[in-house]
C-alpha cells in the first residue's frame, strides 16, 4: 500500500512594510480624490455665485435703462424739466453710488382737461370738474378703471406746478350722467393731504385748464450700508413698506396703487450704480460729452421763475444717460489661487465715472455692465400729442 505524503503549503502573508506601503499608497488616492473633489466643488460654488452675480447686473440695468430710456414719457412740455433729475455720490460709502429718479406715464396713455378747480381750503375735499365727454371720451371703464389709481395733476399755466393725487373709491363722478368730475378726499392716502392741491404752493387757478394723467415718479437708489438712517431723504424706509435693510439691495421707490411708498428690492449684490450724462447744454447743435450730474441743475422749490426756466431748458436738453452696475460677489472666491494681475479689477472694484477705485484685492468676482440709453422721448408728449 502506498501512502502518499501531502505537505501542507502555507501562502506567506504581507510583510509590515508592505502593509504600510499599500497604506500610504492608499490614503495619497483617498486624499487625492478628496482634493480633485474638494477643488471642484470650490470651483462648481464659485461657477454658481458668478452665475447669480450675472443675473443681478443684469436685473439693474434692464429695469435702470427701461424707465431711463421711457422718461418723460406722456408728460406736456410745461414739465419737461421735471423728468429726470439725478444725485451725485448719493450712496455712503467709499462707492460713491449716485442715484437718479425719472417721472413719467409710464403705464396707460390719459389726458384729462380740468375745467375747472374748487375747494381745498380749510382742509376739505377739493373738486376738479372736467371738460365734457372727457371720461366718455377716454378709452377706459368708468368708473372703475380709474378708482384706487394715482394721478398726475400738471399744470398748464403756472410753470412748475404739478401734484401727485389718490383717487379713492367713488371719487370719479359724472360717467354717465352729470358734471363730470373727481373728489380729492383727505385722509385717503398719504397723496391727499388735507387742502387738496393748495398746499402746493400754486393758486387755486392754476389747476384750471390743468391736465391729468396717470403719473408715475420712479426713483433708483443703491442701499449700500443697509441701515435707513443713512438716506434721510428715503422715507418710509421699514420692513411695512418694502425695506429689507440688507446691503448692497438695489431699490426702486414710487408710488405703490394705494397712494403710498413702497420700495421694490430689485437685485442684491450691487457694488455701485453710476449715471453721466449727455446734451446739447451750450444750444450749439451737438452733444457736450457724458458728464456727472451737478448740483446746480436740480430744480429746488425756492427757485424763482428765471432759475426754474433757466435749469428746466438744461434738463430738458439731456438726451443720453449712460449707465454703469457693478455687481460683487456676497463671498470670497475660494477656487482662486495665486495673486491676479492689478489691472483686470476682477477682485477688486474698478474706478467708474468719478467714482474712485479700490487700491487692494478682496478676492470678490465683479461684473460690470456699461449701457449708454438715448431718451427716446426727449420730453415728448407722443401719447397726448395732437389733443391739447
């Protein structure tokens, strides 16, 4: 009988420097994987915040040049130099941030003839009693398409005088039957104070032969410090009338439906806003070149008739604005690596107009949209031109 004799092998395990090798080897692939995704997240964040960054520049300047290009619209040349005014460095801040405000009928073509203009005094109700078949005459429903509206009230005979009034519920009378007219009820809204159109300033028959229109006052401010007290010529600026208090929020304040303020936040993460300029100011046939808003241009309500004409005829030879928006980052960027160039500003905020710029990197991406927009209207009445 044979026997056969196995001998048993037995495989030899990793030695200790092989463990310890293939343990090194490993964690330099975890922490490799680790750092390619780390690194692609950081550059997928930043791709995201540039993203959005681009959304809100892009916001600012459609809703900015849109009211800018549309100033002046439906307005009688009496007012023309009441379209546009601007504010220099209206912003605190290093930014100088520079403000501007447009008036307009931006919405529905209206051109109401005032017949005649009573009461007021003593702080009643004040009625204006219009030409006849002006409200059949006009293509809206009545009276239902002019309650709960704001109306722009603009003089035809006393240059400069014009008000901004609420027409209430059952204050448009004379639709069908009657005298046409409207009430200007106090109390209503904070447009209808008491004395009706008297605590403007102008005589009573100033407001006859007055036209009215639905007016809108639009004002574009950026809120650089999110603190109110920081615009003091802003009111209402609380969380009931729109105010967020948040910094670097472009706002638009008008007149809301109701005859009060509101501020509308139209995009977050706006460095600065900048406006120049551009008309014929000397008469000569051609256009100056861009300029920054002066001060002595604006129209204060303790000029006298030759300086409210004489700053009038410069506003109203304003036919271009250009507009800048620089937008930033509300983060640093953490993919970036290295010190960038000087002269990009890509990390730093460029000088704009005569705005200065930053004189060190903060590592936060900007976008900068230039956008020069011609006033088509030039203070045009195109909406009512023809009916007066």
């Amino acid at each position: 009988m044979n026997r056969h004799y196995f001998r048993l092998s037995w495989r030899k395990g990793f030695t200790l420097a092989e463990l310890l090798v293939a343990s090194v080897v490993m964690l330099v692939v975890v922490l490799g994987t680790l750092a390619i995704y780390i690194r692609s997240h950081r550059i997928a964040v930043d791709q995201q915040r540039i993203a959005e960054l681009q959304h809100d520049v892009r916001t600012a300047m459609f809703f900015v040049s849109r009211d800018v290009r549309s100033a002046g619209v439906g307005l009688i040349p009496e007012v023309s130099g009441y379209f546009l005014e601007g504010y220099d460095s209206f912003s605190p801040g290093d930014e100088a941030a520079d403000s501007i405000k447009v008036m307009g009928n931006f919405d529905n073509p209206l051109a109401l003839r005032i017949r005649q203009y009573q009461g007021g005094h003593g702080g009643g109700a004040a009625t204006a009693f219009l030409y006849d078949w002006e409200l059949q005459n006009a293509p809206y429903e009545c009276p239902d398409f002019y309650e709960n509206r704001v109306v722009l009230i603009l003089s035809t005979t006393c240059p400069g005088c014009f008000a901004f009034r609420y027409l209430s519920h059952n204050s448009v009378h004379g639709c069908d039957e009657g005298a046409e007219h409207v009430n200007m009820q106090p109390g209503q809204s904070e447009l209808n104070p008491p004395g009706g159109l008297v605590d403007t300033g102008c005589g009573a028959d100033c407001w006859d032969d007055a036209i009215m229109t639905f007016g809108q006052i639009k004002q574009y401010w950026l809120d650089t410090t999110g603190s109110p007290g920081d615009y003091p010529s802003i009111s209402s600026l609380d969380a009931e009338h729109g105010y967020l208090g948040i910094p670097n929020t472009l706002y638009l304040t008008t007149i809301g439906e109701q005859g009060g303020i509101v501020h509308y936040a139209l995009a977050q993460n706006i460095e600065s806003i900048q406006f120049q300029y551009n008309g014929d100011f000397d008469n000569n046939g051609l256009l100056d070149g861009f300029t920054d808003w002066i001060d002595s241009w604006t129209i204060q309500p303790g000029d006298d008739d030759a300086a409210r004409q004489s700053k009038s005829q410069i506003i109203s030879s304003i036919s271009q604005v250009r507009i800048w928006v620089l937008g930033r980052t509300a983060e640093k960027m953490t993919s970036v690596s290295g010190s960038p160039p000087n002269n990009i500003y890509l990390y730093r905020r460029p000088p704009i107009a005569n705005s200065p710029g930053a004189s060190s990197d903060d590592m936060r991406r900007r976008v900068l949209l230039d956008s020069t927009v011609t006033i088509r209207n030039l203070a045009l009445n195109l909406y009512n031109l023809g009916t007066r």
